[in-house]
C-alpha cells in the first residue's frame, strides 16, 4: 500500500508555493544590481582616460602622470576637478584602512584599555606591517589606532577587529559601509587591505572614504601624527612597561605644505596606493593615486596633482561629483564620524552582520521536511498541494487555524 504523506510536507510544499500565488514577480533569483547607467558621480567619470574641463587660464596637468588611476577633489563641495579611470576596480592595499577607520572607529573611547589575547594577533598574512602589539599587554584604543595610521599595523587592525566582534564581523560592516557611502567598486575581503583575491577599490572609492574620515576630529587627528611613542614591553627586572618610537610612513607628511595626511599603502600585487589631503588659504583638496609606475612616484604625483588642484580650482569646470552618503531608509544609521568622549564612555555593541540573515519561514519548513528522511509527498500529496494553491485564501486560513493551538 502506497505511503500516506505526512501533513508536515504538505504544509511545507504549501508554504514554499504560497510566495509564487501572492506575488510572482517578487521570487527572481537574487543577483548583483545591474551596473547603472551613468556611472557613480557622473557620466565622464565613466570614460576611460583623462577627464578635465579646463577654462581659460587654467595650468595643464603635470606631465608624465603613471597612476592607472587618480582623483582630484574639493573634500568641501565634492567637485571633482580633474580624474583619470576614476572607477577602475584595483587592489587597495592599506589605503583600505580608511574604510576600516571610518566603519569602527566611531565605536570606541580613545581611553578605553583592551588586553590583548594571542587569538587576536593569529591569522595575520605573511609579510604584513606591524606596530608590534604583544599578547597578554594593555593597550588604550587610541594606541591601537596610531598602529594603525603611523605604523599601518596589520596587528593593531586585527585586535581593533576582534574588538568589533570579529574579523569576518568587520568585513561585513566595512562592505555595509561602502555601500553606504555608494561606493560601488569596493568589495572588501580583509580589514587590513592584505592582498586577498576579489579585493578590490577604486580612486573614487577611496576618496569617498577619505572625505568621510576626515569629518571624524580624531581619524584627522591620528592620520596628520607624524610621530608618538608605543607602549612596549614589560622589563622582567624592573617591571615597568617601556615604550618604543614610531613614525609615520606617510612621505608627504611634514614635507607637503599644508598636508593634512590620510594614507599610504603598498603590496606586491597592488604596488602603490595613496591618498592625501591637504589645506590651503581655507580650501581643502583631496588627491588619490593608484598604482603608478614606481613606489616614489605616487608620493611625487600626488603632490603634482595637489599642486594642480589648487592652482586650477576656480579655473576648471567639474568633472564629476564626489557623491553624498546614500539615506538610511529606516535601516540602522551609520556611523556619524564622531568618536566616543574621553571619560570612558563604553563602545557601543558591535552591530548585527548583514550577512548573517536567517533562511525564510518558507525555506524552513521545506527544510525541516527534508530531513525527516521520508520518500516524498507522492501523487495523493501533490493533488491535496493543487488543491490547496486553487483555494489560495481557504488554505491559508487552514494553515493559520492548524497553527493556532501551538501559539501560546
């Protein structure tokens, strides 16, 4: 005698048609977003090769320029002024760090002391750059971030991040934050810019980041040190903890007039990478370089294009816009760029990850069905399935009344 099906599997094959009666075009296979049609802050920073819009008078750009990618921009109105390949899709290097910086500093007081486990400096690439964080030593927050911005320490990010609730946890809210900020060429697989396969940025990516860095008093604070002291290693004969200098890699800073800072980077897959803001007669500019030909050369472009930036500002017409923050839309707001006070205001928790989501109801009951291991529902179970998809309303009201003794 053939198998009766069991009630489960009709309910589930129920639940899982129910989305295709109520709304058919609501079920497509989810997919990437289609690329848009005019590209992220304008349609010529979607042209290949050197975009620039010159009035009269206006200086040439400096010549022999090698970045595959670069940006000028006002970091006040977000005019860019002049752009090469702005969306080209490139390895970031530590430059990523300003997405970092922008995602979890908000989250913690500068004064706050974490102790350092030995989990939290594991799993840190070959070849990476240190600040050289101990296990089992203290360390105040705005420690670990001068790690971060002068040493570009791989090891600070890493503790920094099992702060936030974890490595993959950090990713996740850096790539939340990118979308935020729409910027669409960013796909982040490391919080520390690690060379990582499908990790990727743009010039006009890590300009966005910049510009919303820069609007937090203590990221400007800790990318313009040029110099501080590390706490270091406790003496086995004295027991006090000493300390050990460090500086900061940035070639620019204290040599470009007026530099603010931000950040540099370097990798054998992305070569050079840099990002550099500076302040001139109350006009703050923003310039990105992307792997140029030799690893001097993106500090020596960089300064070129500030040169150009401000000696054009008001002699080119925009190019492009550096785009705003995209609305919240009732989600979570993000990070408003203000760091904690400093009298031990404690972080806030770390936020959910959006891509630990949990599987629909429908999908659910489809898998619990699956698993208690019966043959299927059969040709009895099928036609009770057409049925029920006929009555549509009727059998929602069957489901709703079969349900009703396990609610309470």
């Amino acid at each position: 005698m053939p198998k009766r099906p069991k009630l489960a599997h009709l309910l589930a094959a129920y639940a899982a048609a129910l989305p295709l009666l109520a709304a058919p075009a609501a079920v497509a296979a989810p997919h990437e977003p289609p690329p848009p049609a005019v590209a992220i802050g304008g349609e010529r920073l979607g042209l290949s090769g050197v975009q620039v819009a010159p009035q009269a008078g206006a200086p040439a750009l400096p010549a022999g320029l090698t970045g595959q990618s670069w940006v000028v921009a006002d970091a006040t109105s977000g005019e860019v002024l002049a752009a090469s390949n702005p969306h080209k899709r490139l390895a970031p290097a530590s430059t990523l760090k300003i997405l970092f910086a922008d995602t979890v500093l908000p989250k913690f007081d500068r004064n706050l002391v974490h102790k350092v486990a030995d989990a939290e400096i594991q799993g840190i690439g070959a070849g990476s750059s240190l600040v050289g964080i101990k296990e089992d030593l203290e360390y105040k927050v705005e420690d670990l971030w001068r790690g971060v911005f002068l040493s570009s320490g791989n090891d600070a990010v890493h503790v920094l991040s099992h702060m936030n609730g974890g490595v993959p946890q950090t990713v996740a809210e850096m790539q939340a934050r990118a979308d935020a900020l729409q910027a669409r060429d960013t796909k982040v697989v490391s919080p520390d810019g690690y060379d990582m396969d499908g990790q990727l940025s743009s010039a006009y990516d890590l300009t966005l980041f910049a510009r919303a860095g820069l609007r937090n008093p203590d990221f400007r604070m800790y990318c313009a040190t040029r110099d501080a002291l590390f706490p270091g290693a406790v003496d086995k004969n004295t027991g006090q903890r000493g300390s050990f200098g460090i500086a900061n890699t940035d070639r620019l800073l204290g040599k470009y007039p007026g530099l603010i800072g931000v950040k540099n980077g370097f990798t054998t897959e992305a070569g050079s990478t840099f990002v550099g803001a500076a302040e001139r007669d109350g006009r703050t500019l923003l310039v990105t370089v992307m792997h140029p030909s030799t690893y001097q050369k993106v500090y020596d472009e960089t300064a070129a294009l500030l040169d150009w930036g401000f000696a054009a500002a008001d002699k080119v017409t925009p190019v492009g816009r550096l785009v705003d923050e995209a609305p919240a839309g009732g989600a979570e707001p993000a990070p408003t760029g203000q760091a904690g006070g400093t009298a031990g205001v404690p972080a806030p928790p770390p936020h959910p990850s959006p891509a630990a989501t949990t599987a629909p109801p429908a999908a659910a009951a489809a898998t619990t069905a699956a698993d208690t291991g019966d043959d299927g529902l059969g040709p009895a179970g099928w036609t009770a399935v057409a049925l029920a998809l006929a009555a549509g309303g009727a059998g929602a009201l069957f489901l709703r009344r079969r349900r009703r003794p396990s609610s309470g």
